[in-house]
C-alpha cells in the first residue's frame, strides 16, 4: 500500500495542489491528506487509495501475472506508466 501512498503523494505535488485542494478532490478532510503524504495509511484500505488516485485524474490499470519460475516468491509492484505526466495517453 505504500507504493500507492507514494503515487498519490507524488502526484499532488506534480500537480501542484495544496492539501485541501487534493482533500476536496479526493474526498477527504485535509488532516487525512497530511496522514497519507508522510505515509500514516491507518484507516486507508487498498481499495480507498485506488479511489484516490482516480479522483486525482489518473487511470488505474492491474494486471495479473504469473509469476516467473526463477523467483521464490511473487510480489506485488505500484509501476508509474512512461508516459506518466506528459499529458496522458495518446
């Protein structure tokens, strides 16, 4: 989940939000908005991040895989897309 946290903090700075503005977008009160930049993710599910982030304007994408033989475990990854601040999708 931290991996997610970090998105969304990296996008309202990209954006250049304030805290209460990303509050307002994100539908939260601006202490939780704090809470989540400095990575406090009590109360913050998987799910209510993912939200986060789509009403931040960003496309969330999950993909499934198997995973490779070589590795012992599988893993779980939070990627930022190439074109990822450069004016989206063409």
């Amino acid at each position: 989940m931290s991996g997610l946290a970090q998105q969304i903090a990296e996008i309202i700075e990209r954006q250049a939000l304030s805290q209460r503005e990303a509050a307002a977008l994100m539908g939260l009160d601006q202490p939780k908005v704090s809470a989540l930049i400095r990575g406090r993710l009590s109360g913050f599910s998987t799910d209510r991040l993912l939200r986060c982030l789509m009403s931040l304007g960003q496309d969330v994408d999950i993909v499934v895989r198997d995973k490779p033989i070589d590795h012992p475990t599988a893993h779980i990854s939070v990627v930022t897309a190439p074109d990822q601040g450069k004016g989206g999708r063409a």
